[in-house]
C-alpha cells in the first residue's frame, strides 16, 4: 500500500477541543491522494477477483470431473449388483431346497414311526376282528 499509518490517520485528527460536533471536523480527502491510493486497492482487488474466478473455475471443473466418475462408479456398482442377483438367488434358493429337504426328512421319519405304530397296532388287533368277521358271518350259515 501506498499510504503510512500516520498519514492516514492523520486525515481523522480532530480539528478543535473535545464537544459538540461542528461541520468539517475532518479535514476532506485531497482527490489526488484518494484517487492514486485506491488506484492500487482496485488493481489489487482485481487480481484477486481474477484469481478467485480461476478458483471457482477449476473448482467447477472438479465437480464435473468427479461428478462424471461418481456416475461411472454408480454404473458399476449397479452392474456388479445386477449380475450377482442371479448368484445370490441360486445361493438362497439351494438354501431354501437344503432346509425344505430337512424337513421332510423328519417328516418323512415321523411318519414313518407312525406307520410302524400303526402297522404293529394293526398286527395285535387284527386276529381279534377277524375271529369276530368270520363268526358272524358263519352264525348266519348255521
């Protein structure tokens, strides 16, 4: 900057003692001065606009550039899962088919210790009911 402290503050002196305010209490700004001063802000400031411009340019390149491998990425990711569905069902459907068969295999045991229940149950009783069929069907006969 172009300005010492002391110049600068020395455009703020007061003009009179401490009291009421009075017009023209700060001495006025030579334009000149102002203008040359604020000359180099401005240049200043518009290198910084300049490069804040290339910042959000390349910050916006960047959104892009991700933006479009995000995508990518996503594209894969759905494929990868698309193609695996079909792996994952055969998987959860032999899991299913091994479970199912387990469970007709203690069915299948239960019944069958039921049928044998039954068969022997059928052996004791069946001479019983066969000694009773054939004499009512000969007491008609006689």
């Amino acid at each position: 900057m172009g300005v010492a402290l002391a110049d600068f503050l020395e455009r703020f002196r007061p003009a009179g003692t401490p009291g009421a305010p009075v017009p023209g209490a700060v001495p006025a700004t030579r334009p000149p001065e102002s203008e040359t001063e604020l000359a180099e802000l401005f240049d200043q400031l518009a290198d910084a606009q300049l490069q804040a411009d290339h910042i959000w340019a390349g910050a916006a390149e960047q959104v892009e550039l991700r933006r479009g491998e995000t995508a990518v990425r996503v594209k894969e990711i759905i494929d990868q899962a698309r193609s695996r569905a079909g792996t994952v069902r055969a998987e959860s459907m032999q899991a299913l088919r091994a479970a199912a068969r387990s469970e007709l295999s203690s069915v299948l045991v239960e019944a069958q210790a039921a049928r044998e229940r039954l068969l022997a149950r059928a052996g004791k009783l069946m001479p019983n009911y066969l000694d009773l069929v054939v004499a009512e069907a000969t007491s008609g006969l006689r």
